[in-house]
C-alpha cells in the first residue's frame, strides 16, 4: 500500500512547531546564560510567526478567497 505524503498544511504546521521548540530552547539557553540563546529564540519566533501567516494565508485560498468578489 503506497503511503501518502504529507500536505501543505502539515509542513506548515511542522516547521511552526519547530519554530516553537527553537522559542522555547533560546528561551531556557538565554536564562542559562548562554551568548547565542536570545539569536535561538528570535529566529524559533520568527520562524513560527512566518508559518503561522503561510497558514493564515493556506485556509484563505482554500475558503475561496481566492475566487475574487465578482465569481
């Protein structure tokens, strides 16, 4: 049986998730005193913020925005 490949969507939302654990481990890394732990969280926040607008973007084009007003 062949095995289907992952979505749009489920990419989106794992290199989001990623993005939050790299938050998280910048954040601990800073606290522990770490030089390079707030360059970890901006880009973990950075990261998930731009896969929370691919996302955002990914369920207007698939609830018909795209379309347009006359259609």
């Amino acid at each position: 049986m062949a095995k289907q490949s992952w979505g749009h969507r489920e990419r989106l939302l794992a290199l989001g998730a990623f993005g939050g654990l790299l938050t998280v481990c910048g954040a601990v890394a800073t606290v522990a005193g770490a030089p390079d732990g707030p360059g970890i969280a901006l880009t973990g926040g950075v990261l998930g913020c731009w896969e929370a607008c691919g996302l955002w973007l990914w369920s207007a084009w698939l609830s018909g925005a795209r379309k347009g007003p006359r259609s």
